[in-house]
C-alpha cells in the first residue's frame, strides 16, 4: 500500500529508510549514472545463459521420456538443472532487491510506500533460493562420489538420496529465514559510494532480533568445507580409476571429456562461496567497506549462474551429440577372487 503521508519513519528501527522524505519523492536519476549501467550490464549475458539452462533442462527432460536415445547420468542432471533453475531465481530475486532499487529509478515510489510484507518477500525468496542453491554443489560432489565408490549399485543409491535430499532442499532455508516471518520490507538509501538516490530493500522487525549475516556466514563455511572434503575424496577416486584404466580396460575419448566437463563444473560450482564469505566478513568485520562489495558482490554470484551452465554446455559431450551414441565410462575395481586378481568392469552414464 502506498501513503503521500511525508511522515518520516523511526531513525532507530528503519535506518537509513527513504519512505516520507519530499527530497526523494521528487527524486529523478540521470540515465548515465553508474549504477544504472551496472544494472544493465547482466542482462547481456543472462539471456544468452537462460537459453543455455533452458537446453540443460530439454536435455534432461528428453533423457526421461526416451533414455536409449539420450543416455545420460539423470541424476546428475537433474542436481544440475535444479541448481541452476534455483541461482536464475536467485539472480531476479537479488536483482529486485539491490541493482535495479540502485539505478534511483523506483526511488520516488519507494519514498511513498510504507514498510510491509510484499517487500520483505523480495529480501525473503533472495535468500531463501541462495541457502537452496547452496547445497547443490556438495550434492553433485556427493552423487559423483557414490558412482565411482559403488559403479554396480549407484543408481538404486543416488535415486534413494535425491528423493530425501530434493524436498529437503526446498525446507532447509526455512530454519535460517524463519525469523523474518514477522518482519517488514522498506527501502533505504545506500551509502558511498553509491550516489544520492540509490536504495535498496531491506527489512525491519525481525524475531529475537536475529541477523541474517551470521546465518549465511555459517552455511557459506559448511558447505564449501563439505564441498572441498567431497571433491579432495572424488580426486583420489578418479585417479585411481584412471591408473586402473590404464591397466586394463582405457576409457573413450568422450568419457573423458564427460568427466573433464563435470569436473570442471563442479569447481565452477564452488567459486562463489569465496565470493559469499568474503562480503559476509567485511560486512560483520569492517562495515565501511559494506557498500563497496555491494557493488562486486552480484557480479561474484553470478558467476554460479552463468559461467557453471555454459561449462558445462560447451564441454558435455551430450550437447554435442547426434547420433544417439552412449555416453558412458569404465569403472574398474581391484579384487581378490581364490587366490586370483579379478578386474570387475562396470559401465556407467555420465
């Protein structure tokens, strides 16, 4: 709901807020300003990623009505194509909540609505498909690790953990957002070097006076250290698979290059934790570069939701192939059998 009441709101509970202030209800943003650019510039590259996530998902959704025709790893691809769905959302959702508020061109508006719940749900769904998105890395990690520990039993498994893992997913952000049920959205001004004019939404209110800061702090740390973990045991698989490989049974080329294309995501996947950790400690340590990393911050998150997609799609060997042929790799284990060494071969979709 919108007021033209210039009441100002309290100092204390709203800080910096722009609701009530006659200077920014008549506020008008130059269109060369900065800020305004820096918000154009994503939509260069996030329509071409959008119809390159679209092809991910047509993919694996091709690969459930007809799997002799696209044999892929499904349950890759589908940790995969939810990651990506979840850090698209991420992106519009952070993008109404920062870069478009900054570019001044909603500020007059702004200064007429009062704090209420439609803007706290901009702050909410930012953060709640971030924690979301957060875990499919360590998932992917995860699901590649059982297919090389188990290559004969490693469907049956990961179908079992992703029916658990996918709901849970989708619950999980609500223990570290839940305490903003209760709280109220509003715009504030930015700070430098952000100009005058330049808001942002923010909430007031929250219960327990709980600050989301610390909660994100923390998942950013465990996942990323879950991640690396996964990823330090997988490495060491891989090798071992590769040495045993060599010995007996060589994979193909294009096994090869799944496996590069899947490494090479996954590591693309985990770059932006860096990013999340270090805004979320200069912010707690050393506010007066806040809003400094505010303005590199976006362009950090969008490294998960662009650069992973287009790895990938430029790297499987699915995307760029035709002739139906099946994408798979030879997992070779080591075993005694009487007294006799046996090299049990599986193959498996990747």
């Amino acid at each position: 709901m919108s007021y033209t009441s210039n009441t100002s709101l309290s100092s204390s509970a709203f800080p910096q807020a722009v609701y009530g202030n006659e200077t920014y209800q008549n506020y008008s943003p130059p269109w060369n300003s900065w800020p305004i650019i820096i918000a154009v510039v994503p939509i260069f590259y996030m329509i071409p990623t959008l119809f390159v996530i679209i092809r991910i998902i047509y993919v694996y959704c091709k690969s459930l009505v007809s799997s002799k025709h696209v044999p892929i790893n499904q349950h890759i691809f589908l940790v995969l194509s939810l990651a990506q769905i979840l850090s698209f959302l991420f992106f519009i959702a952070d993008y109404m909540m920062l870069r478009l508020p900054a570019t001044g061109l909603f500020t007059a508006y702004c200064a007429t609505v009062y704090p209420n719940q439609a803007l706290k749900l901009i702050f909410f769904f930012t953060f709640y498909f971030n924690y979301s998105a957060m875990i499919f890395p360590f998932l992917l990690c995860l699901l590649r690790l059982i297919l090389m520990i188990f290559p004969n039993t490693h469907s049956k498994i990961n179908s079992t953990l992703l029916a658990i893992s996918v709901p849970v997913t989708l619950i999980y952000p609500i223990c570290f957002t839940f305490f903003l049920i209760p709280a109220v959205g509003y715009c504030r001004q930015l700070g430098g070097p952000y100009p005058f004019g330049s808001v942002s939404i923010y909430y007031s209110g929250g219960a327990f006076g709980m600050r989301n800061s610390i909660f994100h702090l923390i998942n950013t740390v465990f996942w990323m250290v879950a991640c690396l973990v996964v990823n330090v045991i997988l490495f060491f698989k891989l090798r071992s698979a590769i040495l045993a490989a060599t010995q007996g049974t060589s994979k193909s080329s294009r096994s090869r290059k799944a496996e590069i294309s899947l490494t090479a995501t996954t590591v693309a996947m985990i770059m932006p934790y860096l990013t999340y950790c270090i805004f979320t400690i200069l912010y707690l340590q050393v506010p007066a570069y806040t809003y400094y990393m505010m303005i590199l911050r976006p362009f950090g998150n969008d490294c998960e939701t662009v650069i992973v997609p287009w790895i990938f799609y430029l790297t499987h060997p699915v995307f760029k192939n035709r002739d139906g042929s099946v994408i798979s790799v030879t997992v070779i284990n080591s075993s005694s059998h009487r007294g006799r060494s046996v090299m049990p071969v599986s193959k498996i979709n990747l």
